[in-house]
C-alpha cells in the first residue's frame, strides 16, 4: 500500500486518536490544536487512511529547531518508518527561514529514539535530570535571601557571562535547553525573569514561570555547587511560595541537573530524579 507524508492540521485530530502507539495518557492529542498553530509543526506519514507515524519540530526565538513527537503505531514497526519521518521533518526544518540550530531532546531511557536520531546524523550534547520539587524549604537551612538584580544591563551581564560566551547548555524552558546565543535573551524575557545575586556578586540564580502539565518555578543555576551556598535555597523557597499563592494546581521547583550536580544532592534530598533527557544536535 502507498506511505505518504504532509503536513497534518487540527482537523486530523481523528487520525491522532485512532493510532495505537502504547502510550498511556499521551499528551499529544491533548494539546494537538496547539502543535499545529503558531511556531508548530507536525507531520504525518499515512499508509493509505491510517496515520502510522508522526513527528514535527517547534521553533523557538526564530532560529532555534527543536525536533520531537515521534510516535509509532505499534501496528506498523519495524518497517523504518519512524527514520524516513524524521528525515523528511529534519529536511522541512532546515528550510524554515532563518535557523542556525537544529536539535531533539529524549529520555535517555527512549533508545527507539535515539537510535533513530543518531541513524539520521544526530549528536549527543549533554544529559539533564529533570528535577523537581515541593519541598524546596528542606534545602534552605543556613543563610540568608540574596539580592534582587532588576537592571537589565546587570542581567544581560550575566547571562553574557556564563552562557552566550561560553555557549552553554542554557535550560530556556523546561524539557527545551538550548545551546546559548543572544537569541535567547531579548530584552523582553531578562525584564520579566527574576535574577538574584549573593553578597559578593560571585554567584547569581535566575527564576522563571513555566507551565507544561504542572506549574513550575524554572530555577537556574550555572554551578555545580548549589547544595553548598548560604541563601541560596531560601531564595528559591521564598519565591517558590509566591507562585503557590498564585497557581492553581499541583506546582514544582524545577532544577535541570547535570550528572555532576544530581550526585552532589543530600542522601536525603527532595527531589524526585526521573530519567534523564538527552539533548541531540544536528551539523
């Protein structure tokens, strides 16, 4: 039977629902009306009437690719269908005007996944425990809230610093880190992000709303030894129960953690540590 691959659009929503992928409670066709409006793009590979595979890519600050939502019918595996889809999306991605970077993120756990990314020409760059909290007030034992930073040219400084000029993984939302570049930081998200400093300006913290299934406090922080700085974790504590005051629904301090930075938690720390994702490039 003929495999064809377009462009899908909400209205396929029936063909997302019919297809049998083993995923349960899978968030893609919760949010299906959105992955095919705005920055979003999802593609299809149908064999006749059956959608049998899907991917797509989602561009962020106009340059950035990140490809993902591959999905498989369980029916139709096996037949490299999953590699043919996400080479057609990879080639439609580096048409889009104006991208410099193209990547995917999985769970390391995903090896379906990565083995197809690395088929098709995909990196590894680093692996990010997800980390996540409620009890970020069991880290906060000793020092004290550290200082507001609210000019931008401060902010810019630092970000400057620490990731544009060293191009570091930067975590620009949760689930989606970025190699850095200027693009990630206009004028807009530094103004609205809340950026702290410790005393002797030699440390600073950076925190952000996000939302995916859950609220998040998106906190960053570039060193590896954040289980040892006085004010720290009250800092986060305290903005973390504003967010509560103004969320409905269960919400979480997010730390996206390196393998160095997971093995420096306490034994009896408060995060939950799923699987790791991995991120991948593509040159």
């Amino acid at each position: 039977m003929t495999q064809t691959i377009r462009e899908l659009h909400y209205e396929d929503l029936p063909h997302v629902e019919a297809m049998q992928n083993g995923i349960e409670n899978d968030y893609i066709p919760r949010v299906f009306n959105r992955l095919t409006s705005g920055d979003n793009r999802i593609f299809g590979m149908f064999e006749g009437e059956d959608l049998i595979s899907t991917a797509g890519y989602t561009v962020y600050v106009g340059s950035y690719a990140m490809l993902g939502r591959l999905r498989s019918d369980k029916r139709y595996r096996g037949n490299a269908n999953a590699t043919t889809l996400l080479t057609y999306v990879l080639r439609e991605a580096e048409r889009h005007p104006g991208i410099q970077w193209i990547g995917a993120n999985t769970q390391q756990a995903n090896s379906p996944a990565r083995r197809v990314l690395e088929k098709i020409g995909f990196e590894p760059v680093t692996s990010l425990y997800p980390a996540a909290t409620k009890e970020p007030a069991r880290l906060a034992e000793n020092g004290r809230v550290w200082n507001r930073v609210t000019s931008l040219s401060e902010k810019r400084a630092w970000v400057k610093r620490m990731y544009v000029d060293t191009g570091a993984v930067f975590p620009y939302e949760c689930y989606y880190p970025f190699p850095a570049s200027d693009d990630l930081f206009p004028d807009n998200l530094l103004d609205k992000w809340e950026f702290y400093e410790n005393d002797d300006r030699s440390r600073f913290l950076l925190m952000k709303y996000d939302q995916k299934l859950y609220h998040y406090l998106h906190t960053v922080y570039p060193w590896d030894d954040f289980t040892e700085q006085p004010g720290l974790w009250k800092t986060i504590d305290e903005s973390y129960k504003q967010l509560l005051q103004e969320t409905d629904g269960e919400t979480y301090v997010w730390m996206d953690m390196t393998e160095a930075k997971a093995s420096a938690l306490p034994d009896a720390h408060p995060f939950e540590l799923p699987d790791p994702w991995v991120l991948y490039r593509y040159d």
